[in-house]
C-alpha cells in the first residue's frame, strides 16, 4: 500500500483508506457487525491503516466495531472519528464546548481508547467556523491527552479556507471527485501553504462514478439516494455530489470514452483523486469486503494522461460545473 502524510499530524497513512459510513451494511440497513469486522479487517490485511467514522454513523454502532478493530490487531491504525452531528437541531447556537466535549469524551468510551488520533468536527454551520471558542476547546482537549490532534468536515470551499485559518486544524475533509473538482483550483494550495492534510470523501459521488447506475437504478427507502437528492434531509450537497442524478448518468458515459472499453471506472475515478499530490488519502466507503479490494486496485494503476485529464476537466466544466457554480461548491 502506498503511503501519505497527513499533513501536520505526521501521520503516515494509506493513501486508499476507509470511510465507514456503511461498513455494518448497505445504507438504510440494520447494522451488521459480523459483516463490518469482515471489512475492516480485510482493510487492513491489505495494508489500510487509517479509518475514518463518526459518532452518529450506524447509530454509534461504527465507531463500537471501529474499537473493537483496534483491539484486535497490532498494526499501528490511525483512527478519525467526527462530533457534532449529534446536536439536535443541528444550529450553530447548538455548537457550545461543554456538548462537544461530551461527544469527545463518549467516543473515547466507544472505542475504549484513551486519545483519539484525530477528532473532526462534522459538517458544523457555517455560522460556528467564526467562533474561536469551538476552536480553542480542542487545545484544552489535546493538552488533557484526550485527542492528538482537530480536524473539520466540511461542505464548501469557504468553509474549508475559513477553518484552516485556525493553527490547530490540521486536517480538512472535503468532497472531491470528477464532479467536484473546484476544490483543487480553490483550496488545495493553500492547505498546502499551511500544511494541512486533505481527507477526500464522497470519491464516488455516492456511487454515480462507478458506471454502473442508469436511469431504473432504484435504491432502498432507508438509502439517502433514494431520498436527499436535494437535501431534503441533510446537508444539500452531500448525496451524487449535489449534481442532477440523470445529468451525471449522461456525463458518466462521457467519461467512459476516455478510458478503454473495459476499464473500471471506479478505479481510475479513484486514480483521478491521487493524481493531484496535495490529496492525503482518500476513504471511499464499502459495504462488503469485495468492494475494500476493488478500492485499493487504484492505487496500483497507472497515472491516467495529460489527455484523460484534460478530458475529465472538459466535461465537469461543459456539463457540471454550471450547476454547482449556483451552489459554490
């Protein structure tokens, strides 16, 4: 497996990792941990060595089966979880340090670990990114042993600029993938500049970049793809990376005639990401143990070509870029 570093935490981690929202199972499903034990350890047996949850995924289930995995193994395994979401509603006023220290301290109970490697705050209003207080708990958290080091989710690039502004974030979680690529023009040089890592989620955009969904796909009830295509139900923007679900079908068979006939799409989409060397890892999501060793195959590939870039770049600007530009994502 072919390492990173994360940015100023040191940390060197597999530049594939895991992203466990769906890891006891597919979405909408009942947790599974027979299933998520398989995962995670088929992860890394194949050389994964930063997992990445959150305190709401699975309903807290995640991060049980995330510790339990930690237990288990004696490989170093750099562990990332998120706070926030919890909060109900989910409003910047909602946002005070005594709740996040809570969330901090019950995820350490979770995954009975003594310090977190990283803690995220997990998509927070945009309103919270300006209240130094949020922050500045996170110092008092690191100089109590009870995290190593703070990083921020977010949705928007502002966001992210806005949150790097801060020295003790060391590390952003952003969408990007060949149909939000604006992170790469707007942000990543100067996360750069401040040597702070870049946690690329959502690679697949919810699954449309692996070529096999068409105009019938049908999805579970309980899947946020059958419902919050428009953020309906949480944070707009998230599910098919915010783009219209038939537009991104038409687009993907664009994509297709760069690339041989036979190719996985999946795989190079991921490639895609790790061309740009300012991206630490990735953490594309799987709900069975097969999909883990489809991921990781990326890494292996070979650098896609000037051409395929360029052609990539051509087709978000021609059908994707007009849409979400309304968005400023």
């Amino acid at each position: 497996m072919k390492k990173r570093i994360l940015g100023k935490t040191g940390f060197e981690i597999s530049e594939i990792s895991l992203g466990t929202w769906q890891v006891g199972g597919k979405w909408g499903e009942k947790f599974d941990h027979s299933n998520a034990d398989r995962i995670l350890n088929t992860a890394v047996d194949h050389g994964v060595n930063f997992i990445d949850t959150a305190d709401v995924y699975g309903n807290g289930e995640s991060e049980k089966a995330v510790g339990r995995l930690i237990q288990s193994r004696s490989e170093r395994i750099y562990v990332a979880t998120k706070c926030g979401r919890k909060l109900s509603p989910h409003v910047d006023e909602a946002y005070q340090p005594d709740a996040l220290r809570k969330f901090v301290e019950h995820s350490l109970k979770s995954m009975n670990l003594e310090t977190l490697d990283l803690i995220q705050l997990h998509c927070p209003p945009t309103e919270t990114y300006y209240r130094p207080e949020i922050f500045d708990l996170f110092s008092t958290l690191k100089q109590e042993g009870k995290i190593q080091n703070l990083g921020v989710s977010v949705e928007r690039v502002e966001e992210a600029l806005q949150a790097i502004e801060y020295d003790n974030v060391t590390t952003i979680q952003i969408i990007f993938n060949m149909f939000r690529q604006r992170p790469a023009t707007d942000f990543f040089a100067a996360a750069a500049k401040k040597n702070v890592g870049i946690i690329v989620r959502v690679p697949l955009a919810s699954g449309l970049l692996t070529g096999k969904f068409t105009p019938d796909t049908t999805f579970n009830a309980h899947d946020h793809r059958a419902f919050n295509r428009h953020g309906e139900a949480f944070d707009k923007g998230e599910t098919f990376s915010g783009i219209d679900y038939l537009k991104g079908l038409h687009t993907v068979d664009e994509i297709k005639k760069l690339f041989p006939v036979d190719s996985n799409l999946a795989a190079i989409a991921l490639k895609w990401i790790l061309m740009f060397h300012e991206v630490s890892c990735i953490i594309p999501g799987a709900s069975r143990p097969e999909q883990i060793l489809s991921n990781l195959g990326a890494s292996e590939l070979p650098d896609l070509s000037k051409a395929q870039m360029v052609g990539v770049k051509q087709l978000y600007e021609e059908y994707i870029l007009p849409d979400l530009a309304k968005e400023k994502w």
